[in-house]
C-alpha cells in the first residue's frame, strides 16, 4: 500500500485539471543500478489488467504489481521547494497522510 500525503494529493488533482483525459495516476519503481531506484508518476487514460489499484480522496492511483510490493512503506510528498519525494519507512510517517488499502 502505498502513502500519499495531503500535499501530493493535492498537487495530483490540480496537475489532473488540465489534462482532463488522462484521470489515472500511475506510479512506478525501476531499478537505476544496484543500489538506486528511480520512482515516476506520469498521467494515463485508463489502468491496465495487472495494476493494483487504490481510490485516495478522488484519485485514482495505478502502480503495476511488480512495482507495488517494491512501494510498500514509501510515502509520496510534495513540497513547492523539492517537489515529489518519495520517502522511504518512518521519513514521511509523521506527515499528514490519506492511505486506503489496496484494492483488487
């Protein structure tokens, strides 16, 4: 499951206002090397079949199976200085946050 704070959710939604067509957040994890990850968020159309799916206070939040057991205990935060972070175990646990379980 993934945490998002009160601040990313939203940056998200008025990010989303100007691109109507596009309503999924889809977040993803790579590996960049053996010892960095690169996270994205980009804006889709639609969910694919494999995604685990979570509705967070009128979002709608797409990550594929093999990056959602890697996102476990990561926090999506949003600040104007350092834009999104995503912060890993306790970093962003005393933030404001909206979780809703999984749903699948």
């Amino acid at each position: 499951m993934i945490a998002i704070t009160i601040a990313a959710i939203a940056k998200l939604k008025a990010i989303q206002v100007n691109h109507p067509a596009d309503p999924v957040v889809r977040i993803s994890v790579r590996d960049l090397d053996e010892s960095r990850l690169s996270f994205s968020i980009t804006l889709e159309a639609n969910t694919q079949p494999d995604d685990d799916v979570q509705q967070i206070d009128g979002l709608t939040i797409a990550v594929d199976r093999r990056s959602a057991l890697r996102m476990e205990g990561v926090t999506v935060d949003y600040t104007e200085s350092d834009g999104f972070r995503f912060l890993h175990d306790g970093q962003g646990r005393s933030l404001p946050l909206l979780t809703i379980p999984t749903l699948n």
